[in-house]
C-alpha cells in the first residue's frame, strides 16, 4: 500500500538524467520500501500501540534482541546465511541471466546447493516457540 501512494507521489516526480544517479535513487527507494515492511511488520507482530512503540525503541536503541541477548554477535550468523544469496543474486544481476540456476556441471551445483541445505539446517535457527497469526 505504502509503494502505491508513495511511489507516484515522490519517486515518479524525480527526474534525474545520469545513470549513476538513477541507480542511487533506485537504492535508496528500495532500502526506504524494505523499511516501511519492516515497520509493518512489526505493527503485525505487536499485540498494542505501547508494545510497537516499545519494541521499536528496543530496536533501534539498545541493539539487542528480547530473547537472546546482544545483536552485534548475530550479525556475523546473519552474514553467514546473506552472503551465499546476495553472491547469487550479483550473479544473476550480472549475467542477466532470470533463472535462478548457476552454469556449472549438474553435479557441482548439486554440491553446492546440498552444502547451502545442510549449513541452513546445522546452524539455522534452533528451538521453537509458538507464534500464532492474528492473535488480535
């Protein structure tokens, strides 16, 4: 919702003339857009205004998440997960290539998607709590 009123209102009035430019602008309606998800986001996951406001302070204030302590540690086992992907992706951007399918020899690719599998699974997030949708 956020994309279709804010877009026309203030990225289709922007006319910029470099590529480099273009791209700028690009990425930076893409890194606002990723944040208003997340705010949505945490809209869905709060059951009140005072604990929306509460967990976004704790958030963007104290870098720490509510269950497992500080967040600065977590970045490197986020990194872990991200950075295979965000190679992928730069691959594709790349090559121009839409399919999501590395050229190489079927049973490397095999490996290697086995190796992504296997390290989700190992270190991916341990544990389970219940979490029920619309709870309002």
């Amino acid at each position: 919702v956020a994309y279709a009123i804010l877009k026309p209102a203030l990225f289709d009035k922007i006319k910029l003339k470099s590529q480099a430019a273009k791209a700028l602008w690009t990425l930076l309606g893409i890194i606002f857009f990723f944040h208003i998800n997340l705010i949505a986001f945490l809209l869905f996951r709060s059951q009140s205004l005072h604990q929306f406001i509460q967990m976004g302070t704790e958030i963007l204030m104290h870098l720490t998440t509510p269950v497992n302590g500080p967040l600065i540690p977590k970045i490197g086992r986020v990194a872990f997960f991200v950075l295979p992907m965000l190679v992928l992706e730069t691959f594709r951007f790349v090559t121009n290539e839409l399919k999501f399918r590395i050229p190489i020899h079927w049973f490397f690719r095999g490996i290697f998607y086995f190796v992504i599998m296997f390290l989700t699974i190992t270190f991916g997030m341990g544990g389970s709590h219940e979490f029920i949708y619309f709870q309002f």
